[in-house]
C-alpha cells in the first residue's frame, strides 16, 4: 500500500462524568488520532496515553512528539502491506508503545479496508458478539458507588470492576457485595499497594472477587508472585505486561492467573494478537482492558475482543457512557444481555465522523514521504 499521507490530531473531549483512579482524575480526555490514507482509503487509529503519564511513561504530548516527529515520517517512507509489518519499520525507536499502537493499528484498519472484511476476521476472530464489563471510578461515597452499581447491572453489564486503593477496598468490596452476592465483581488498584499491604490484600479473599488487578508496582512480575501465592483470588496483570515475553515470564513466574491485553500497552495488534496467543496456549484467560477510548479505539478493541482467548468480559463499554457525542457512527451500544455486536462491514466496523472530529481537533499534522528529486 503506497502512504500518501498521515494526518495526526489531537482532539478534546470531554468525558459525560469524571473518572478516578488510584493515580487521579480525568475530567477531559487530549485523544491523538492518526488517519493513515493509501490509494483512496484511510485507515484510523487511537493512541491511549493519558493527558499525564501517570498509568505509564507516555502521555498525550510526549506521543504527539514521538508520532510527528519519529514514526509517522518512519511509516510515510514504507509502502507496508500488512500492519504486521510495523513492528519492524518502527523497530529503531524504543518504548513508546501506544504511540506506535495508533499507527500500526491504522494500517491493520487499511488492510482490512482493502481485503473487502471486517478487521475481526482479518485478526482471526472468532466471535459474533463480545462479552461487556464496566469499570467504575472512585467516587466520593458508598452509597453513589452503589447507585451506579445498580445501574450498570440494569443495563446489562455482565462484570463490575471497581477501582480501589487503600480506603478505597475492603468497606466498599463489602457493601457491592452484600447487595449483590452472586455478580462477577473484580477490582483493579492500578499499582495502589506496596507488600506490607499483603495481608490487608489477603483480606479481598473474603469477597469471592475474579480477580485483584496490578496490586503493586507497575513494572513488577516478582513480588507480584509472592502475593498470588498468598492469595486465593486470582491477581491480574495490566500496566506490567508490555509484551509477549514479560507475558510468559509472568505466566512462568506465576505472578498472574488472568491478563489484561490493552492495544496501547502493548503497541498495537502485532503483539496484542503475540501475548494472546502466548497467554492461549497455557491457559491463561485474557480480556480486553480499556483507556477511557473514543470510539475509534473502542472500534479496535472491540475487533481485538473477537479472538479466541478472550473468554472474560472485557473493560468494552458503550460510547454513551463516555461521551455526549462519540466521534464514530454507529455509536458503539451494548444490548441488554452486555453484549456488543460485530459488524461484518469491512474495516473496524464504525464510520470516522469527520466533521465532527475536524471540530474537536486543537492541533493537526499532515505528514507525507518525502518527494523524490528527479
Ligand atoms: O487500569 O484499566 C485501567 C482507565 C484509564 C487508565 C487505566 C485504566 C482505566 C480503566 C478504564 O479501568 C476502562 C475504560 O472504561 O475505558
Ligand atoms: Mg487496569
């Protein structure tokens, strides 16, 4: 596929309700989208970092930079024919991955595009529909906690994830719990505890949770291993695995027994696709996590949520609970049973609404191959 431009933007929009973490609060998320075009058609991808880098190294301006002035110039001097080709062509630059994740997983939507079907099956995707959780914020009570609970079960919502950190847990897991004794109901602490908090961790145990995510540091298989021999509760790993191979150390290691697979994280569907498949050959179930996406990232992990070893519901909700106005038509929705659709349409399945991302757009960079000098 010949490049004949990439055009990056950074637009903002504003989530429909805060969303807090153990690391902050997000009030407004600073998006880059890249818009890959090649022979008439164009190719859309997501870059997750946050506005800060607080969930990992990158954030909203460090990817601008990396994207404009690194890789975008790396992929306009390529003619690739599969998005698993960008793994190479980006090979010089170190880390970064969610910067690489927009571009790679554009020219995935390209290919795609160009096959005539759906970015699922181009993946190898197995499933018609995809099962939905939602992850839900600190709030400022229990008792709003709870309201919200209700809601999201109302709505079809098969899984609960709360975020929590310490006086953030144990009262609130107890509360959900007591109401609701017999849901999926898991908790993620985005790195929130360090190990003389192993035996209050070993009290989640009383909660039946599927699983306890990222307890510790962000960049830990070790100590991570330690816990899980503590714990009856299987722990999850999301912000530590990078990569097929920091998979399989943990999977060896037994720091995990369940994998967070997000796009960003890992760099795009090249390896999302590696550390599913790594992840499916020992047994280790795995779902898709998300960054607070627009629908265009929604579209890519909804593709992504289709393989085989997704067999958890994922943190894949509906663009209503986001945003007033999703920059994508359809809007993604979830039915009544929490599940999500796929569309057999070629490509990621979710028209890019133009004229309204050119207006959210703050800043934008067309990007082209350089001119040959005759
Ligand atoms: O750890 O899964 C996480 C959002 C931003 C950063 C990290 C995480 C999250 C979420 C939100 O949990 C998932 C979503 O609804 O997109
Ligand atoms: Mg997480």
């Amino acid at each position: 596929m010949r490049i004949d431009a990439i055009v990056l933007r950074e637009i903002h929009m504003p989530l429909v309700r805060p969303f807090e973490t153990s690391f902050g609060v997000t009030r407004n998320r600073r998006i880059v989208l890249a818009e890959v075009q090649s022979e008439g058609l164009t190719g859309w991808g997501e870059c997750t970092a946050g506005e800060h880098p607080f969930f990992s190294g990158e954030s909203t301006d460090s990817a601008w930079q990396v994207l404009a002035s690194e890789l975008a110039p790396m992929l306009a001097a390529e003619s690739p024919e599969h998005g698993g080709e960008c793994p190479r062509i980006f090979r010089a630059v170190r880390g970064n991955p969610m910067a690489k994740a927009a571009l790679e997983n554009a020219i995935w939507d390209l290919e795609a595009q160009r096959e005539g079907i759906s970015l699922s099956r181009l993946i190898g995707g197995v499933r018609e529909s995809i099962s939905c959780g939602v992850s839900l914020g600190i709030q400022s009570s229990i008792p709003e906690l709870l309201a919200i609970v209700e809601r999201e079960l109302a709505a079809g919502y098969q899984r609960i994830k709360l975020k929590c950190k310490p006086g953030w847990d144990v009262e609130v897991f107890e509360r959900v719990r007591s109401h609701w004794p017999g849901i999926l109901l898991s908790c993620d602490a985005n790195s929130a505890y360090r190990l003389h908090d192993q035996d209050h961790i070993e009290s989640f145990d009383a909660f039946d949770l599927l699983m306890i995510e990222q307890p510790l540091w962000h960049d830990d298989f070790y100590f991570h291993s330690v816990l899980q021999k503590r714990l009856n509760t299987p722990i999850c790993l999301d912000e530590s695995i990078r990569n097929r191979r920091d998979a399989l150390a943990a999977i060896e290691m037994e720091s995990c027994r369940m994998i967070n697979i997000k796009l960003g994280r890992v760099g795009g569907f090249s390896e999302a696709i590696a550390v599913h498949n790594a992840a499916l050959e020992r047994g280790i179930p795995v779902w898709c996590g998300g960054m607070l996406e627009s629908g265009i990232g929604r579209a890519h992990n909804i593709a992504l949520s289709t393989l085989e070893g997704f067999t958890l519901p994922g943190d894949v909700s509906a663009s209503a609970r986001y945003w007033a106005e999703d920059i994508v038509e359809p809007e993604v929705t979830v039915s009544s049973e929490g599940e999500i659709a796929i569309a057999d349409t070629p490509g990621r399945g979710y028209e890019a609404r133009t004229d309204l991302i050119e207006k959210l757009t703050v800043r934008k960079e067309t990007i082209r191959a350089m001119a040959l000098v005759a």
